[in-house]
C-alpha cells in the first residue's frame, strides 16, 4: 500500500469476506452410493441412474435453517432427516432445479442424506449463521425476533437453545412459561442474568422461575446430552416432573430448584453428573404411592452435596436399579418413606454429613428378591425424630459409623438378611 491508511482500509475491506468464511461450515458429502435413492417412507430402493449420500451430521447447527449449495442432481433435489439414532424421521422432497435450496429442521432431525443422481461432488454449506457463544433472554422486554445479543436479547430460553448459543443468561425479573426442551446438545450453560438489578438490591438466591401453570408435564427437559450446567433455575406446577434428565453425561446442577411437581422433583434416568445446592419439595400428589425429590434410575455416577428435600409423598432421595454415587450433606425431612431411600433395588450409594428427619425413616434401603445385596457406607450422619427407624437395613449390608440417632421410634432396624455393621459406636 502506498499509505498507512490505505493499508487499513484494505484490510478491513477484506474482514467481512474473511468472517464469512469463518462463520460458515462447509462439508464434504463424499462418496455415495450408484444405483440407489431413497425413497418416501426412508428406505433405499434400487435405480440405475441415482445415487445417495450417506449420513450427514447437522447437529452443530446453529439455526434448524440450512442451506444446501452445490447439490447437482437429476430432477427435483430430494433428501431424507433421521434423527440422533439414525432413526428415519421424514422425506423432504425440495422439488427444485435449483442448486442451491434451503431446508427447514426440526430440533430432533440429526443427520440428513442427499439423494438422486449427481454429476460431481456435493457441498453442503450452513448459510448467514454468526457463531455467537453468549446470548441473553428477556422474558418481559425481549423479542424472539432480536439476535440475542446482550441489549436485543430474545424473549424464550428455548430460542437461544435452537439458536445453538453455548452460554444463556436469563433475566431473573419476570416468570417463564415455557418449559426448557434440550435434545442432543452439549457444552450449554444455562443461568441468572442480574442486568436490570443494577438500580435495586439483588436478592438472595435470585432463580430462573419456570412456572409450568399445570398444563406442562416438566419444566426442564434434557435427553443424550452432555456437559450441560444449569444454574439458579426454579420450576414449579408441572403435570409430571419438575427437572427430567434422561441420557446424560457430564450434567451440572447448581442452586436448581424443583417444588409443586404432581410427580418427581429430579427424575434422573441413566445420569452421570453433580448436583449442588439444590431443593426439591411439595412433591407428589396425595393420589400417588411414589414420587421422590430426587428419583435416581437406571446406571450413571452422581454426586448429590448439600441438596435439601422435604414434604415429598415418598423418598426425600432414592437411588435405584445399577447406579452408583454419593450423598454428602444436606437435609431431608417431612418424607412418607424415607428422607434418604439410597442405596435400593442393586444400588450402590455411600452417604455421609447427612441430616434426615420427620419421616417415616431417617434411611431406608430395599432389596427384591433377584438383586444383588452390596456393601454401602453410611457415616456421620443425624438421624432423628422419624416415626419408624433411624436406619432400616432391607436387604442391604450397611457398613455404619459414627452416625447420631435420636428420638426416632427405633434407632436401627434390620429386614430380609441385610445387616448394620457398626465399626465405631453410633451414639
């Protein structure tokens, strides 16, 4: 350049192209198959003159619109979405000699396959998406038309989680509505936005109400995700569970509240992940037998630390099936069975620091006939006031120390060849 200045100017001349670039994600589709198409109902049927493409993975898209460019193929351009599994969830037949063409997903559709016949290689190519990390949502000023950003924020949580924002920060200030929907997404952190505080006190533990109006079965719903972190939310009057996370690895929960639920507070099935802080109470409904604030099924690994539950119609907590953790602190009381029902059912919990009361038992452990009896460790915990036992072995072999009983109708109970082992004196 022949001046400092037209050397800036050519730079940023050139910026806009250069992010474009960046922005947009291009893939290859590769080799397909000759003599094959798909047909409506997803299955490949025989044609001399077509070609498919395998699965091709658009699950790190940041809107459900993509754009196709460079698709050359004979007559209308056609293609097929499946979901996580690669389950076939429906034909999209574009029917355009055009190109380049646009596609509308749903959140579940994963993975989509090209199919007829081409004359080169496919592109597929995601169109006017920014890659923007951090987005904000305003429930009283947003707009779902806004971009999110941090003074046009968007007015549902689930806009920015079908936007594929990574960080979300909420508006403490007014009430959702809308239940929080996460399918197949990972790294995503939900949590309070204090921005309209600023003239006022920020109040204690300011949560993320979700007011589900007893029209919606859970407030919080997150299916084969991983590394998720939920903080500060609050969810109550759902038809069925206050937080329901199913198939998923790495989740953590901070300061997460559940109450008001006709079912389970936490309902966690094949789960690894940890739970700090978190409250679950007024669950149930006097019409059900079970429902726990914290009902742990299936396999996974959690750690519950300083959570709280009370006036559940079961369990305060309860661990089942092949699942394995730790409780560590926290209170459980008001509880029709058990303030702590772990280890149960093949489990295997250890619990500690823990402080249950005013239920029927302080803990309670079953076995049915089939499950294999485990060691677990209960240790250093208060037990008191609870209308049976303090501790009630079903079936399990509790290895137990330093635990204080008091006031409870019996102090320990034992059922079904389980067993207390007490290596140093309970008092």
């Amino acid at each position: 350049y022949d001046t400092a200045g037209n050397a800036v100017r050519g730079q940023i001349s050139e910026l806009k192209s250069d992010l474009a670039n960046l922005y947009d994600i291009n893939i290859n589709i590769g080799e397909m198959t000759s003599g094959k198409y798909l047909a409506a109902n997803g299955n490949l049927a025989d044609d001399a003159g077509s070609k498919v493409s395998d699965y091709i993975y658009v699950g790190d898209r940041l809107t459900n619109t993509i754009k196709l460019i460079n698709v050359f193929v004979r007559g209308s351009r056609c293609c097929a979405s499946f979901n996580a599994n690669k389950q076939f969830v429906r034909y999209l037949a574009v029917g355009t000699a055009d190109k380049n063409f646009t596609i509308n997903l749903s959140d579940e559709e994963i993975y989509i396959r090209i199919t007829s016949g081409v004359d080169e290689t496919s592109i597929v190519k995601y169109s006017n998406v920014i890659k923007r990390e951090n987005a904000y949502v305003d429930g009283e000023n947003g707009l779902d038309t806004n971009d999110g950003s941090m003074y046009n924020p968007y007015k549902t949580i689930q806009k920015a989680i079908d936007n594929g924002h990574k960080n979300i920060y909420v508006s403490t200030t007014t009430e959702y509505t809308d239940r929080v929907y996460l399918y197949n997404k990972n790294g995503i952190t939900i949590q309070p936005w204090f921005y309209r505080t600023y003239d006022t006190t920020v109040p204690n533990n300011p949560t993320i109400k979700i007011n589900c109006g007893n029209t919606i079965n859970s407030g919080v719903i997150a299916n084969m995700c991983s590394d998720i972190t939920l903080i500060g939310i609050e969810t109550y009057n759902t038809t069925e569970y206050g937080f329901n996370i199913v198939n998923c690895e790495d989740v953590k929960c901070h300061g997460c509240v559940a109450h008001d639920t006709f079912m389970d507070g936490f309902r966690l099935v094949n789960v690894d992940g940890v739970f700090e802080n978190c409250v679950a109470y007024n669950i149930g409904d006097a019409s059900l037998e079970h429902a726990d604030g914290f009902n742990i099924h299936g396999y996974g690994n959690t750690v519950f630390k300083n959570c709280v539950a009370h006036d559940c119609i079961d369990d305060g907590i309860s661990h089942h099936d092949a699942c394995t953790g730790v409780i560590d602190g926290g209170e459980y009381y008001n509880c029709g069975k058990g303030g702590v029902s772990s280890p149960t059912h093949g489990s295997k919990v250890n619990v500690y620091n823990v402080r249950s009361h005013h239920n029927a038992y302080g803990l309670y452990t079953a076995l049915a006939d089939g499950e294999t009896q485990k060691d677990s460790i209960v240790a250093n915990n208060l037990f008191h006031d609870n209308t049976n036992a303090g501790i009630l072995a079903n079936g399990y072999n509790l290895i137990s120390f330093n635990n204080v009983l008091r006031n409870n109708t019996n102090a320990t109970q034992t059922m079904s060849s389980g067993s207390i082992i007490a290596y140093e004196s309970n008092q």
